[in-house]
C-alpha cells in the first residue's frame, strides 16, 4: 500500500446512504453541500471531489489546444483577447 494511503469504512443505511468519514472527506476538501462523483473501475469505486474532477477533465480535453491555435505565449493570449474585446464593442 501507499505510504500516504489509509482505510476507513462506513456503514450502508437502508436507503443506501453513507456518512463519508471525516478524514475522507478532509482528504478530498469536500464539505456539506459539496458533491462527490463516484467512478467505478471494473468492482473498484473511486470517490473524487465533483469539482476537481470536472476541472481535471475539462483540463485533458482542452491540453494542446492553445498550440493547435497557434497561441504560443501568454502574449498572444492576451492579444487574442483585446482583439475579441474590440470586436465586442463594435457590435
């Protein structure tokens, strides 16, 4: 196992429902009113904070694509963005 990995449980209520364990939910930052996904690999469940996980993917799905444009520094960045900003305001 993993130096920095741990186990802890929780309890199945009749409604399907757990209490995440407090140092689980410390470790992924969630807290009341957050949302967790649960990812299921083969009869492996995952839990992931809802939040980093949508960034994360929208962070894969968009790696490269500032190359492929041709935006190679922060420099075109910024000059693609004042020339979206202008053709805004003259509209």
């Amino acid at each position: 196992m993993l130096a920095n990995a741990f186990v802890d449980n929780a309890k199945v209520m009749a409604k399907g429902q757990i209490t995440i364990p407090k140092d689980v939910r410390d470790v992924l930052g969630v807290s009341n009113g957050d949302r967790v996904t649960f990812i299921v690999e083969g009869n492996t469940v995952r839990i992931v904070n809802s939040a980093v996980y949508a960034m994360q993917v929208l962070q894969q799905e968009m790696a490269g694509e500032a190359e492929r444009t041709g935006l190679t520094s922060e420099d075109d960045v910024m000059a693609l963005v004042k020339k979206l900003r202008n053709e805004d305001e003259k509209a």
